[in-house]
C-alpha cells in the first residue's frame, strides 16, 4: 500500500475515501458515455475494523489535565469536554456569541447558518467568565493570535507524560456524548448538544461500556410497574387472546 506525501503509511479507511472519490468520477464518465464501465466497481473493497471508540476514562481524566503545560490547550479541552463544541467553534468564540443571562452560548454553523444553542455548566462558564474580558477572540492561538492553531501535539505529549492512551480533540467530544448519555441524556438529545442534524451519528460516538453494563443490569432489576398492572394488563391479553 503505498504511502502518504508526508512519508506515513496510507490506513485502510484513507483508501476507502479515496476510492469513493475516484468510483464517483467514473460514475460520472459512465453517464457522459466518455467510458464504458465503472472500473472501480471490480475493485474488492478492503476488510477493516474503522471503530473509533476511545474515550476519556473519568480515572485518567485529572492526570491528563495535570500534564498538559498549556493554559490555552486545558481550557479547549475542557471546553470540548464540557460543551461538546469542535476545536474551531471554540476558537472563533467571541463575548457575543456568549450569554450568561441565559446561561448558554450561541452559534452559527455550517453553509446553512444553522444556530445552535450551547447550554453551560459550572466548568465551561468558569472557563468563559476568566476569558470574557478579552478584545476578540475569546481563545486566539498562543502562536498565531488568530483563531487558526492546533492543540493536537500538545494533547499527545500530555497523554505520554500521563501514561494514558493517546487521545485527539474528537474523543473528547465522544466523551462528552457518551458521558451525557449514561447521565440520562436520549439519542435525540445527545445529537443537539454535539450539533449533529441526525441521530444517525450518535453511534459513531456512543460505544461506552458503562452503557452496556447499565443495559444489561437493568434486566434483572425489579420492574417499576406495579405488580397489580401487570397482573391486569395479562388478564387483558388473555381475553383477548
């Protein structure tokens, strides 16, 4: 498998991507009669487990702060954590996108413009409140002063110091996701705060086992509807039955 411009080697799923990309031209080519078949379809996809599922362990979480040696890096982080927000919502945060009146911080996203609210906590309004006074952007780029950075390296060496796995901006949004819906939070809910159009996406966030423990012990949990209901609702089936 040949590699990437940057000398790494081309992962399975880069493949897939690039594959679509090129069978979609000859799609078109096919309908346009410049060709005659769509050679991409005689190429056997590749076989590849592209699950992505690291989270945030609640154990690891004060040691991975403690190691990141940059304000500005905890701050996004706990963001993400705290609000589900992406990386470049966060840094593009002004005071006018933010309103603690109503406890919530609001956004435009996307070609649409859709707006989204963002509801606060305690951490993300503490985060907030230090910062609200600055002219601007409310977290500019240490390097750069604009809302063009990258917490990447900074998270990774945090991670080696700590002896945690490595973790990217993108899980702690699946944390926040998954965190929210073992707090109570239904798909519909969790796909709003992460500011997702579609539920659909929730499953490439939740695959917590917390969730699935919480599954499975609730089958053997005493039933919380009153025994007298039960004892009804079968007399009922019966005769009708």
């Amino acid at each position: 498998m040949p590699g990437t411009m940057h000398g790494t080697k081309r992962k399975p799923a880069t493949v897939e991507r690039e594959m679509s990309i090129l069978s979609s031209i000859f799609t078109m080519a096919v309908k346009n009669d410049v060709i005659d078949y769509n050679p991409c379809s005689r190429v056997r996809k590749l076989q590849f487990d592209n699950v992505q599922d690291r989270i945030l362990r609640r154990e690891d979480e004060k040691v991975f702060f403690s190691h990141i040696h940059s304000d500005w890096t905890a701050d996004i982080c706990k963001m993400v954590l705290h609000t589900g927000l992406r990386q470049n919502d966060i840094m593009g945060l002004t005071r006018f996108h933010v309103h603690f009146d109503t406890n919530r911080i609001t956004l435009t996203q996307g070609k649409t413009q859709r707006r989204i609210d963002v509801m606060l906590n305690d951490v993300s309004r503490e985060i907030l409140k230090r910062r609200i006074g600055s002219e601007g952007l409310l977290f500019p780029s240490p390097a750069t002063g604009t809302a063009n950075g990258s917490v990447r390296h900074t998270m990774l060496r945090a991670c080696a110091r700590a002896k945690i796995a490595p973790l990217t901006i993108r899980d702690l949004r699946r944390t926040f996701v998954t965190r929210s819906m073992e707090n109570g939070a239904d798909t519909v809910t969790a796909a709003r705060m992460a500011g997702h159009s579609s539920v659909r996406m929730i499953s490439r966030y939740v695959r917590s086992t917390d969730l699935m423990q919480t599954a499975v012990d609730s089958l053997v949990e005493s039933p919380t509807i009153p025994p007298a209901k039960i004892r009804k609702a079968s007399k009922s089936l019966k005769t009708k039955g």
